[in-house]
C-alpha cells in the first residue's frame, strides 16, 4: 500500500513542471497528425516548392498585376500588364527556391521555428539604460537638430512630434490593453473626443490651451467611463469588436451631427499654445519679441515638441506610479485572472471603469495636443485605422512594456514616414513611382512579420511591481493576457 | 405598405450578401476562435476579381450573359479562395496556438496590406459598373405611383444565397470533411489524434469562407454596380455583425443574423435617416453583445469558477 | 469528541439553511441546511457531483442560490429574531454592538471577500501567475490599500500614509510566506513554483484578505503525503492562533478525518450525514454512497474504509 502511494506521487510530475508541460501543450502548433515526410533531394524538393508558390502567386495577383482596371470614357477600361506579373512570379518563384535550399536546408519550412529564436528575451539593465539614453535624446532632440541636421529640422522635428504623439497614445493604450488586458479597438474615439472637446471649448468659448487640455482630458475620462460601462462583461474579442463599434459610432456622429461638429468639413481655427501668453508668431506681445530673439518659425515646432514630450513623460510617470499603486496592481490582477480577483474582495467594476477612464484620459489629452498642433480637425482623421495603429504599437512593442511602446512607435511611424524621401527608388521603379502609395502597405506588411517574427512583442519581459530581495523579471510566457481563462 | 414591402425586398437581397461573408467569419471563429479580421478585404478582392473577369470577357467578344456570370462566379470563387488559402498560410498558421492577441494583430495587419495593396494594384477610385441585368419582376402597382417590383438580380441574388446555404448545410452536416471540420471546432487537439489533419482542415475553412465571401462580393458588384478598395470594411464589420447576431458558430445563425442586419439596415434608412444607418448596425451588435452573447441561435456560455 | 461538544450548534459562524440551488433541471443542491462552528475546521465531503463546489460558490456569491438563507455571523452572536428581522428587511447586512450579520445570498461576490470576511480557494488554482508570491499577496490586500492611497491620489503624490500603510502591507504579506514556507519564492513569479507550493501560497493569499471564514476547495488535491502533513498543521494553525474558522471540500480522507472537528457529507445535492469525525466514518449511508453498495455489505465494507483511511489513499487527488 505505502509502496503504491510513493510510486504514484514519483510518476506525478512536480507541479510547476507539469503546469509548464500543460502550457507548452497547449501552445504548441504542430499537431500529432504529421504529414510523410518527402524523399526527395534538396534541390528536387526546392524546385518544387518554389513552384508551387511561383503557380500561388500567379493565381493570387492575376487580377492585380496582368489585368487592371482603369476609368476610361464611358466606362471601364481594361488594360494588360503581364510583364509586372511575370516580374513578380518570377521573384516568387527565385525568392522561395532561395530561401528553401539555403535557410531552410532540407528541413520543413515552418515559420513557427522562428519563434524559438526569438525566445530569448532582453535583460532588465539594457532597459533601464536605453530608456535613460532615449529619454536624454528626447529632451535634446530640437537642439540635436538645429545643429546637426539644419537643413532638414523643421521636417524631422514634426515627425518627432508626430511619432511622440503616437507614443503617448501607445502608453495611454497600454494601460487598459497591457495592464489591465481589455482588448480595446476603439481607442481612438477617445482620442477624438479629446481634440473635439478641446477645439469646441477653445473655439467657442475663447480658453487658452492650458485651461481647454485638462478639461478636454476630463471629456475624454467621462466617455471612457460611459463607453466603458456597457462593455464590462465582455470579453476579449468581443470586446474588441464592441469597442470597434463603438469608436465608429463616435466618427459617424461627427461626420452627421453639422450643427456642432461641422460635419465633415470638421472645426477649423483652433488657436495655438501659448507660453505664459506668449504667442509664437510674428509682432508685437509674441515669444521672438519678448526675449528678444529673432522670429523662427521653428520656435512653434519646438515649444510644440516640448509640449508634446512633457505631456508623454506625464503619462509614463503615472503609470508607473500607478502600476505600484494598489490600483495598478488590481490591473494587473485582473488581466491575471479576473475570478480569482472578485475572490479577493476586488470591485472589478470600479478596476475596469479605472483602467477604460485612465487610457480615455490620456487619449484625451493627445487629442487636444492633436487639435493645437493642425488647427483644424474633422474626423477624417479618427478612423478605425488609427485606433488599428495605436494597437499595433502597444502589441508590437509589448504588452504592457513602455519601452516597447517607444521602439514600436519609431519603427512603425519613424520608419513608414521616411519612405516619403525614398525619392531614389524611381530611379529603379520608373518616374511614375511614389514611395507614400506604398506607405500604408508597408506598414501592414510590417505588422504580420514582426508578429510572426516576435509574437509577444519586442519587449516581452514583466517587471514586478514589488520586490522583497531580488527584481527578477518575468518571461512572457508566464504572463496572461487577459484573455479572460 | 407598397413601401414597406419594398424595404422588404431590398432588405432580404442586403441581407443575403451579410450572410455569405458572415457564413466565413463564424466558420473561422468557431474552428480557431479568431476574428478574421481579413475577411471583409477577401469580399472586397472578390467583387475585384469579377469585375476584371467581366471586363476580359468582354474584351475577347463573350457577351453571353448566363455564360458571363458563370464563369464570373467560377474564376472569382477560386481566385479568392487562393487569397484565403494563403492569409491563413502566411498571417495566422504561424501564430496558432500563440498569444491570443497576435493572430488579431496579423489579421489587422493583413486588412490593411490588402486594402493598400488594391489600392496600389488598381487605384484609388470608384470603379462603376453599368447593371448588367436589367428589369425584374412587377408584384404590385399601386394607385400611388409606388412600383413593388423585385428585379432580376435581386432574384438571381436570393436564389444563389439559398443553394448556396443550402449546400452548404449539406457540406457541414454530411461529408467526412464536415465531420472533421466540427470536430476540430470542439476539440482540435483531440481531433489531431484521431488522425484529422487538422491544418489542412483550418485551410479549407479559410477556403470555403474566401468562396463564398467571393460569390458576395461577386453579387454586391452586380447589385451596386460600383465598387472600391475600401468596401472591405463596412462590409466585414456588419457581416461581423450579422454572425455574433446570429450566434457565433452557427451556420443557420450566420444567415439569420444577415438578413436580420440587412433588414435593419434598408428599412432604417428607409424611415429614419440614411446617414445613420451605420451607427444602426452597430448599435444593434453591441446590445446584442451586452444582453445576448451567445446571439440568436447560439449555445449560451456558462461561467466556470 | 463527545456529543456535548457540538461548538456548531452552539455558536455558528455560517448557517446554510434550505440551500437550494437549480441548473435548468438539474438540481444541483436540494434544500441542504448546515452550521460551521466558529474556531472549527469543518469538512464538507462527499463523491463527486455531490454539490460540494455549488455550495462553496453559493456561499462566496460566486453563484446566488435559487432558494435558501445563508448567514454569516462575523462577531457575537446574533439572537434568531435578529436574523428574521433582518431577513424579512430586505437589507444584505446589519452591524450592531451585539454582533454583526450578513446575508451571504444577497451579497455581491467582492462584497462578501470585503466585507463579511469569507476567504476562498479553487479547485484548480486560481494564482495571478505572471505577478510574484509577493504581488500575488499585495492583491490580497487591495481594499485596504485602496484605504490607505486616499483611492489612488494620496499615492500619486507619495503622502507618507500611503507609504506607511504600503510597508505595513508587505510587512504582512512577507509574514505569511514565512509562514507557509515560500519566503525564498517571494520573488517568483507564482506559475513558476511547484504545485504544492501554489496551494500554499493560494491559501496564504485568502488569509491576506482578513477573513473570519477560509472556504478552501480541495486543498490537499495534487500533494503528496509530506505536504499533505504540513497542511494539516497549516490549517490547525490558522484555526488555533488567527481564530479563522475552515471550511472545506476534501477527498484526501485522511486530513478529513485527522482534522476536522466536524464533517457535512453530501450525496446527490442531500446531506446524508452531519457530525463528528468518529460518528461520520460510522454512519452506514456514508459508507454506502462512497462505496455504493447495499445495505448487507455495509458491515463488510467499514471494515474495509477503516483500513483505506489508516493508509492515507493519496492517489485519490481529484485531477
């Protein structure tokens, strides 16, 4: 009977193990149903697969390459290009023959084993020191400039602008995305309520930016909290797609409701920041002439920068001081098991409307920024594709990993808007060739490869929010994703 | 009323398009429990792909129209499922069993690419079609001057949807792959060791779903007569719609869900105001999720503790 | 254990009474009525679908009963006419000088944990296992913390009464790892420590909450005999010097029968037997809806239990 006993508890893997073992089952790709394995050589086996994906690509851009379909008079024209599409099942066909004989030698090409390399994840010194060296860049950014680019620093200035715009609406998604795990796809309604609060306020009722950024971020709190409410007992992809909903709703109110938005024509002539009331533009009472400095336009850019990067610095500092903060810790909790945390005494309602109020906030205040920096907003400009792209920073940085935020960020936006001066390539692809056409496709391409290439991210490491000896960080795998159970 | 029956008519032919692209989303949802978020861009490539057949048909002298949309049909049905084939391939056959949210990621990633990628291939503008078929079927003409009339392509449109459906059922319910295809949706680990190829299962999914969203977008050129790259995603979310309306998973539930949203849709915009008939649709899918997510004809879920 | 010794008749800390509780038509639970003494461990057993786990969810609010009373008298002892008036009221709770009372089946499940301090664990372990033993403590004590940071501002601003009461938090939570022996773990996160190490630190986490009830759903499951020994000491010290009163569901006869002070067996949604450990383990329906035998072999088969539980059957952990 004791030998029995013994025995059965010696076969029991030790639980961690055997919660590891559950997950890695769980996880894995490759089913048990394996197809026979091919007794063909290298080559014969290349050839063939480079075939198959040379006849795919045919069929896939016959109708895209070969034929196109052009507005003639009268109707539609066609008009045949097969040299485009020879060129490209060529390239498929050369791509995949190269790629199977020499990457993948001989072994089945799964991408999935790319997953392994990227296993490996980043230490915790690395961060701290990148985020240190970023961090100083950032603030010495305009003059970095000024000095060393001046040809070019208007241009690269607005896109830092641009690109910390998007980091801040990142760090604001991340806390209700990574911290809190409640997929939102309608982002972005936050971000519009944000500058439409702030362009209604400061057009209608004359406030200075300074008065309108608080109270636009306080619109956008309240809309989190009331978009938030309904959607408290969905999970995951439905609340993905019932916050996709409502972000649409939102836009499609601004393009009809004429009277107050200004319906597609949006709001023009939202005034512009100001120093203490100083104004930056030529004259009298403006920024030039009370220090007594030569009028630049680049002045605007850079209080616009400075603007723009205090505001982001304020919503990275209090996330981190939150995430320390019993409430934060809830976030985290409930992204861990949501059940477990109603056991604790834990009022999810209140952690959830937190989190959606929290990130509303924040994309409220970017949405002010927003409004200032065009002077004219209409909601062309909050579509699904931002709140697309806002997510896709948040995901390909890493859930809940504000570094990762700030690398995606400057890949994604950095990299795409450089395309723009990629002017040489016409000499390549004909004058006919405009880099910014390809943007967006770019930039979807992008987002499925990094996803293959780093499924959790580029940043993938938690952090513990408190520490008794030693700060160890916490693989990915460990981490959920509030995926509900 | 003449009115009224009229919404109708249009309703049901809307909904008929809803329903075959929403037959893809809850076919893939139910197998793999993703949102394919590409699937309206498959619509979209579809209704691209038959308008070029059309155009080079007419180019090489064949006018015959039964002929036309059949070979439209054909080409668009396999041209598309190629592109389905292949999504699953590259974007989400890589992730699976991966993080819940990466497949999402990819799947926006690939609407996107999609989009551009049309764009790129075939520009940017508004591509008209003149209606091929013309006329249709008077039921009623009232005193009133309101002509109830039910056109051709409405018909052609209701008749396809229903055989279409109907063979469909079939497929599910009494083919072997049917048989593999539900039991990968219950249990996939399960049905692997029972010897089910399960990839191969999950690729035809994508394939019947690119089919069918093929045949809609096929129609939806026929019905509007105009079409652009942005089509996609109007389309995907309401069909999205339709399929949680109708009860994520099921296939009866897919094409309930469509005609309901179709319904919705025209007779809103028919009584109340056109401009908000998006925010119509939308409304209804998140009071359908918040009161009812199990939707119309699906199984509830009960909380597990 | 004598028949004067029945502390549940006398002060209950829980009463259970016509507990109902349908799925459908499934009778889940059918008209059970029990008491936990306040300071005892008591165990509720039974085969499994006997309703163990509906009870448990029933009495942390996880599920509201179809029918049924259940009240928890956190401090004193609170008169029956109270208690019917309380009922009758409508209210979810009262709180008086002569004791407090709280009607655990109109209760929200968060208020339960918050308010009327009733602590629970899963069946399959519910950790956060992507935060630390530590953070996983922390959590625990979210409500009071909640207190203490003035609701997130004061902690903003780092007010040192948020700092004091954060230090005095891990204070707390460092002394409950040291108690169930998972200090060096502190810094772990919780899916990596070994099984019987999260059903530790599960438990610790529910006493981090400050309950007056610890509900535990199969806390031996998946341990192997040492571990299961420490538990037994675990819980005799959480009932004898923090006055937790224990409630749990168990398979693992041997801790049912070594430490409760009281024992509720179920069958089919019914209580079939309510006593002492000795008076239980004798009672011929229990022996026979474990065994599931007749009446005849019942002699045969007490025999043959008195064995089984000697030995301490392990295996029989519900996984």
């Amino acid at each position: 009977m004791a030998n029995s006993t013994t025995s059965a508890s010696a076969n029991r893997p030790e639980g961690a193990e055997r919660l590891s073992e559950e997950r890695r089952e769980a996880m894995r790709g490759e089913p048990p149903f394996v197809e026979a394995p091919t007794d063909d050589t290298r080559l014969v086996r290349a050839l063939k697969e480079a075939g198959v994906t040379a006849g795919l690509v045919a069929v896939l851009t016959l109708f895209f390459f070969f034929f196109r379909t052009d507005i003639a008079v009268g109707g539609l024209n066609l008009t045949v290009d097969p040299k485009s599409w020879i060129i490209a099942v060529g390239i498929a066909f050369a791509g995949r023959f190269l790629l199977t004989y020499f990457v993948f030698a001989g072994e089945r090409p799964t991408i999935g084993g790319w997953k392994k390399v990227a296993a490996a994840s980043a230490r915790w010194p690395i961060g701290k020191v990148l985020g240190i060296t970023l961090l100083l860049i950032a603030l010495t950014l305009p003059f970095l400039l000024m000095t060393l680019l001046p040809g070019q620093d208007r241009y690269l200035l607005d896109l830092s602008i641009l690109i910390l715009t998007y980091v801040m609406l990142g760090w604001g998604l991340n806390i209700v995305v990574g911290l809190a795990g409640l997929l939102d796809l309608g982002y972005v309604a936050f971000y519009a309520v944000g500058a439409y609060s702030f362009a209604l306020l400061a057009t209608n009722f004359d406030l200075g930016f300074w008065i309108c950024l608080p109270m636009a971020g306080l619109f956008a709190a309240l809309w989190g909290v009331m978009l938030g409410f309904p959607v408290l007992r969905l999970r995951g992809d439905y609340l993905a797609i019932v916050t996709l909903a409502f972000g649409e709703i939102i836009r499609v109110v601004l393009l009809n409701w004429y009277d107050f938005t200004g319906g597609p024509n949006g709001i023009l002539g939202i005034p512009k920041p100001t120093l203490f009331g100083l104004e930056f533009s030529r004259g009298e009472g403006s920024f030039s002439d009370f220090f007594g400095l030569e009028y630049s336009s680049i002045q605007r850019f850079v209080f616009l920068y400075y603007i723009i990067l205090a505001l982001a610095l304020l919503t990275n500092f209090v996330t981190m001081r939150m995430r320390k903060l019993p409430v934060g810790r809830a976030w985290e909790a409930l992204r861990e098991d949501e059940i477990a945390c109603r056991s604790l005494g834990i009022n999810t309602v209140n952690v959830k409307l937190t989190a959606f109020a929290t990130g509303a906030m924040f994309g409220g205040f970017a949405g002010s920024f927003f409004a200032t920096r065009q002077g004219f907003i209409s909601p062309e400009s909050f579509t699904f594709i931002e709140s697309a792209i806002i997510l896709a920073i948040v995901v390909l940085g890493g859930l809940g990993s504000q570094l990762g935020v700030v690398i995606a960020s400057v890949v994604m936006i950095g990299g795409i808007e450089l395309l723009r001066n990629l002017t040489g390539l016409q000499a390549i692809f004909g004058a006919g060739f405009d880099p910014t056409q390809y943007r967006m496709l770019i930039f979807g391409l992008a987002m499925v490869l990094i996803m293959v290439w780093k499924p959790r991210g580029l940043v993938s490491t938690r952090t513990p929010s408190a520490i008794y000896k030693e700060k160890k960080t916490i693989g990915a795998d460990l981490v959920a994703q509030g995926e509900g159970h | 009323m003449e009115y009224f029956l009229q919404q109708l008519i249009n309703g049901v032919t809307l909904g008929s398009i809803y329903g075959l692209i929403a037959i893809g989303y809850t076919m893939v949802y139910g197998i793999i429990g993703m949102i394919n978020f590409a699937h309206g861009e498959i619509f979209m490539i579809g209704s691209f792909i038959a308008l070029a057949v059309f155009l080079a048909l007419a180019a090489i002298g064949i006018t015959f129209l039964p002929l036309v949309l059949l070979l439209m049909v054909v080409v668009a049905m396999i041209c598309t499922a190629a592109w389905g084939w292949t999504i699953e391939r590259v974007a989400y056959r890589p992730l699976r069993g991966s993080f819940r949210l990466a497949p999402l990621i990819t799947a926006i990633g690939m609407s996107i690419f999609l989009q551009n990628f049309v764009q790129v291939t075939q520009g940017a503008r508004v591509k008209p079609l003149p209606p091929q078929i013309q006329g249709g079927i008077t039921l009623m003409d009232s005193p009133s001057g309101i002509v109830v009339q039910i056109s051709w392509i409405q018909i052609i449109i209701i008749l396809m949807t229903v055989v279409l459906m109907a063979g469909f059922s079939l497929l599910i319910s009494k083919t072997s792959l049917g048989r593999q295809q539900r039991a990968c949706e219950q249990d996939r680990k399960m049905a692997s060791l029972l010897g089910v190829n399960v990839d191969r299962t999950i690729s035809l999914t994508f394939v019947m779903g690119a089919g069918l969203a093929a045949v809609a977008g096929m129609m939806f050129l026929l019905y509007y007569g105009v079409i652009d790259f942005y089509i996609g995603f109007i389309a995907g979310v309401k069909a999205f719609t339709a399929a949680v309306l109708g009860g994520i998973g099921s296939l009866p539930g897919a094409m309930l869900g469509g005609l309901a949203i179709g319904l919705i849709e025209t007779f809103w915009s028919g009584y109340f105001s056109v401009e908000y008939k998006d925010v119509a649709a939308f409304s209804i899918l998140a009071i359908v999720l918040i009161f009812m997510p199990s939707g119309l004809l699906g199984r509830p879920e009960v909380e597990k503790v | 254990m004598n028949e004067n010794n029945r502390n549940w008749a006398v002060d209950p800390v829980l009463s259970v009474e016509h507990l109902t509780m349908r799925f459908g038509g499934l009778v889940a639970v059918d008209d059970l009525s029990f008491d936990v003494g306040r300071g005892d461990i008591t165990a509720l057993i039974g085969p499994n679908g006997a309703g163990k786990t509906t009870v448990f969810n029933c009495v942390t609010g996880f599920y509201k009963p179809t029918e049924g009373r259940i009240a928890l008298r956190r401090e004193g002892t609170v008169s029956d006419a109270a208690l019917a008036e309380l009922t009758r009221g409508g209210q979810q709770y009262r709180r008086a000088d002569d004791g407090s009372i709280f009607l655990l089946e109109r209760m929200a499940d968060f208020k339960i944990t918050e308010i009327a301090g009733v602590a629970r664990t899963f069946q399959n372990i519910r950790l956060f296992g992507g935060m630390t033993a530590l953070e996983n403590l922390l959590v625990a004590q979210h409500n009071e913390l909640m207190r203490a940071s003035g609701y997130t501002i004061g902690g903003l601003l780092g007010l040192p009464g948020y700092r004091r009461a954060a230090e005095a938090a891990k204070e707390k939570a460092i002394e409950w790892l040291r108690r169930v022996d998972l200090l060096d773990r502190a810094d772990d996160p919780a899916a990596d420590l070994p099984y019987g190490a999260q059903r530790r630190l599960e438990i610790a986490r529910a006493l981090c909450t400050n309950p007056v009830l610890l509900c535990l759903d199969e806390p031996a499951a998946g341990l192997n005999p040492r571990e299961s020994a420490e538990l037994n000491t675990l819980l005799k010290y959480i009932r004898d010097e923090h006055g937790v009163s224990v409630l749990l569901i168990e398979h693992d006869m041997g801790v049912v029968m070594e430490i409760s002070d009281h024992i509720v067996v179920l069958d089919y949604g019914k209580k079939i037997s309510d006593g002492t450990a000795s008076e239980v383990r004798n009672d011929p329906k229990v022996i026979a809806a474990y065994l599931g035998v007749d009446d005849e072999e019942v002699e045969e088969v007490e025999r043959d239990l008195d064995v089984a539980t000697a030995h301490t059957p392990v295996q029989g952990g519900a996984l």
